[in-house]
C-alpha cells in the first residue's frame, strides 16, 4: 500500500510537468530550528531539526517539489512530496491548491499499543486564499496518520510588517480527528490519535522575523490547548520558543 501511494504521487508529479512544460524556475531552501513544530507538536522531542527541500514552479503555475527533516520517531526521518498549482486573481488575491504525501522511508509499518501495526504513511489535499497579508486554509486527510481515520485542518495566517523590516507572524489552527479513545465502539477508540479522550485541538503561534545578508531568523512562541495527558503523556504540545535560520538556495 505504501508504495502504491508513492506511485500514485510520482504519477501525478511526472503528469504535471508536460501540461506546465515552459520555462520552470528552480529554488531551494535549508534551515536549523531548535525543535520541529508540526501543527503545534514538536515532531523531535523538542529538540533540535535540520530541515531543507526543493520546488520547481513552472509558468503555468503548477509546482512540485520535497521537503525533508529529522524527527524523532519513524527511524528519524520524514520526506514530504507535493504537487500543487497556485495563482492570482489581483494583486491583492491569490490561491494556492495541492496534494501531499508524508513519507517516512524507513519503516514499512509502526506498531501501535492498542491496534497493532498501521501505517505511518498518510497523504492530504490542501487549499489556501490569501488576501493581502491575511491567508485562510485548509487541508484533509480521509486517512491520517497512523490510519487514525478522518482528519481536518482549518486555519488562518497573518502577518504585520512593522519597523526595520521586522515581520509580526501571527497563526491558529484547528485540528479535527475522526475518533477520540473514549469512543463507545472498541475499535473506533482504538484508532484515536490522541489521548485521554480528545478528538481535536487548537495550535497557535507568534513569531517575529527578520533578514539578514539572505538568511531569515525568525523567534516564534508556539503553543496548543492540549495538557500533557492529551498529548500522548509527553512535553510535545506544551507552549515553547522556537528558534529558526533558513536560507534561500
């Protein structure tokens, strides 16, 4: 099945290239961030991560491109893959849609205490609108990781542009699963994502950021509404400040 999905993306990604075929610009990107922050849950067990991906963005407005990170689960690594197409309406308007895939390329499966193996390869569709500095989104996923079922992902981004070029980043999220552990059915609570009864939570962020000689610095409190027994009895989703350098290539 994991493979089948890979297939199915690289299909969608070679696809892509003959309907874009123009002229294509290529960019790169690294970055070292003192913890991986995925929708408010450290991905590293708050430690550090070394991050870095690649686009390519053709004229027509289609793009693919991969992302890559340590984390500390999964034999340590994740690779993202993505296919998406974005635009403008105005100047002030523009849209972005696509397709993801999470791979994590070093285990064939993950054993879960209650349900036994499930795969811990997981896809989404994503859709964003922004208006000037504000952007709405959202993403889904009919099987999210883990086989956790449903998943949905709202959220909205804004940014200030304050004095000396310095950014204000401002973010919030909500995470909504398809089955909590309380459920009555025995197998729905089984494939709960999260602990202690809960089936979704809120993320949010405040980070500055700013430029210097072409590498961005940013310093971003991020937090969520989940108490550590929620958050699988574990530190990750507690209120932390991240620390980050990237570098365009």
């Amino acid at each position: 099945m994991k493979n089948m999905k890979k297939n199915i993306l690289l299909a969608a990604i070679v696809s892509a290239a003959p309907v874009a075929a123009m002229a294509a610009e290529v960019s790169g990107n690294i970055s070292l961030t003192s913890d991986y922050r995925f929708r408010g849950i450290s991905q590293t067990d708050t430690q550090l991560a070394v991050q870095g991906g690649f686009d390519v963005a053709f004229d027509s407005g289609v793009y693919v491109g991969a992302w890559g990170s340590n984390v500390d689960f999964a034999n340590s690594l994740e690779l993202d893959y993505y296919v998406g197409y974005a635009g403008e309406i105005n100047d002030s308007v523009s849209y972005d849609l696509g397709f993801i895939y999470y791979d994590y390329p070093g285990t064939d499966d993950t054993v879960r205490t209650l349900s036994g193996d499930a795969e811990d390869d997981y896809a989404e569709v994503y859709a964003s609108v922004s208006v000037n500095d504000f952007t709405l989104g959202f993403a889904y996923s009919n099987d999210y990781y883990l086989e956790t079922g449903d998943f949905y992902y709202v959220y909205g981004d804004y940014s200030f542009a304050l004095a000396h070029d310095v950014s204000l980043d401002l973010h919030y999220g909500y995470n909504d699963f398809e089955y909590s552990s309380t459920d009555s059915n025995a197998k729905d609570a089984e494939q709960a994502f999260l602990s202690d009864g809960e089936d979704s939570y809120s993320d949010y962020s405040v980070g500055i950021s700013k430029t210097y000689s072409g590498v961005d610095v940013s310093l971003t409190w991020v937090d969520t509404d989940l108490d550590k027994s929620e958050c699988f009895g574990t530190n990750w989703c507690e209120s932390t400040v991240v620390f980050a350098l990237s570098k365009s290539l």
